[in-house]
C-alpha cells in the first residue's frame, strides 16, 4: 500500500541562477560611472533579450570588457563564460557583441557627455591609432592595422590593412581641412604632419622631443631657431 502522505519530486527542480562574477574589484568602481539604466538600456537597445549561458547585461557587460577592455580572443571569452554558465561557441560569443554596438556606443556618449556636444561641421575629431594581429599559431605579427575613429559619433571612419613592416603615419589616412587628428607620441613625423597643416587640417599629439626637433621663427625673415627640447610634451 502507497504510505498515507507521499512526496512527489518534481521532474524539473529550478536551479537559482548564479549572480554575475566581478572579476575584479574595480569593477565595482567602474558600474558607479555608468548611467543608473544601463541595465534597462540593455532590453531597450536589444542588446540583452533574454537569459541563456549570459545571464544578464552585466554578465554581458563583463563580456564586452573581457574582449574589448582585455584583449581576450573570441575562444578565451567564451572560455571564461563556460567556467561560470556551461559551454559557449566562439560563434555565439561573436553575435553576443555584434547585438551590443549600439549600447555600447549609448553609454560611451552618456558617460563622457557626447550626447550633449553640438556638431557644427568646423572641426571633425579623429583619434587615429595603429594595432597589430597575430594569426593563430604565429609567433610574430601577421598584420598592422591603422584605425581611424570618429570622435564624436563613435564610428569607424577608415581601417586600412598592412603588412608589420608598415609603420604608424597619417599618411595611411584620407585626412581633409578641418579634421583634427588625435594621435601617440608614434606620429611625430613632420613629413605626414606638415602636409596636414598645409591642406587646413590640425593636429593634437603627444610630443617626443626624441622623434621630432621643433623650431621658432626668429625676428630675421627665413631663419629659425631650434628650441629642442624645451617645449612641453602634452
């Protein structure tokens, strides 16, 4: 005979989902610069839909900083997703950031006020950088990549592909009057920076007294006077 008080098991018992890992303890730090709804902006952007191995926008969010912030290739994210959720393709990890472009770029201009800035059409402000890629199994750099990036909408203007034997220059860059490009201490270069100026473009970089000499014109007409190392580096 079945006992008078019987106790069914459920065929599916709900697992609490685990709470999202900081891996670092600034990462606390960093939230309390974010806007207060970046989580809803998340849903409201379709950059989070629903929970699966990513359990929520800051799960996702991590993941973001875990590629973009650390470098971390597309097989080492999902790496280190499936240490906490369970398995995750390179492939889903790929489409997981694809769908976070438009978030990404919400926070970025709420967080340093570009939503606010007012676009005239006098100036255009370009940060200009170089990288490097390494092919899977190689042990030097395969490709340089040369990325010009809009400041102000925070889009991709150029990327152009060379060899490791091509240097950083503007020279890579399509650059008109009224740009204004934003560059390292690599581009000290007068014979890319000259030609800017002379097209009406400008130029904010981090001076290397070591790369390039800058002079001042004297009161005799033609003669310049060297001020080496004098000037300040920004």
């Amino acid at each position: 005979m079945w006992p008078q008080h019987r106790v069914f098991l459920p065929t599916k018992v709900k697992i609490p989902m685990k709470q999202p890992q900081l891996t670092d303890t600034l990462f606390d730090d960093f939230l309390q610069e974010l806007p207060a709804d970046f989580q809803e902006q998340a849903y409201e952007l379709q950059a989070f839909a629903r929970a699966r191995k990513i359990r929520s926008p800051l799960q996702l969010l991590q993941l973001v900083l875990l590629y973009c912030g650390q470098d971390l290739s597309l097989r080492s994210c999902a790496g280190e997703v499936a240490k906490l959720q369970g398995y995750l393709s390179d492939t889903a990890v790929t489409k997981r950031l694809a769908a976070c472009v438009v978030w990404i770029k919400s926070l970025l201009k709420r967080v340093f006020g570009l939503d606010k800035q007012i676009n005239n059409g006098s100036l255009n402000f370009i940060v200009i950088d170089g990288s490097t890629v390494q092919e899977p199994g190689a042990k030097e750099t395969t490709y340089r990549l040369h990325v010009a990036i809009d400041l102000m909408s925070l889009t991709l203007r150029e990327v152009n592909v060379t060899t490791d034997k091509v240097g950083e220059s503007l020279d890579h860059y399509q650059l008109t009057a009224g740009d204004v490009a934003l560059v390292d201490r690599g581009y000290n270069q007068p014979k890319s920076l000259v030609p800017l100026i002379d097209r009406g473009g400008h130029v904010v970089l981090r001076y290397n007294p070591h790369s390039m000499t800058l002079y001042e014109r004297c009161n005799e007409p033609k003669v310049l006077k060297s001020i080496g190392n004098s000037a300040y580096a920004i």
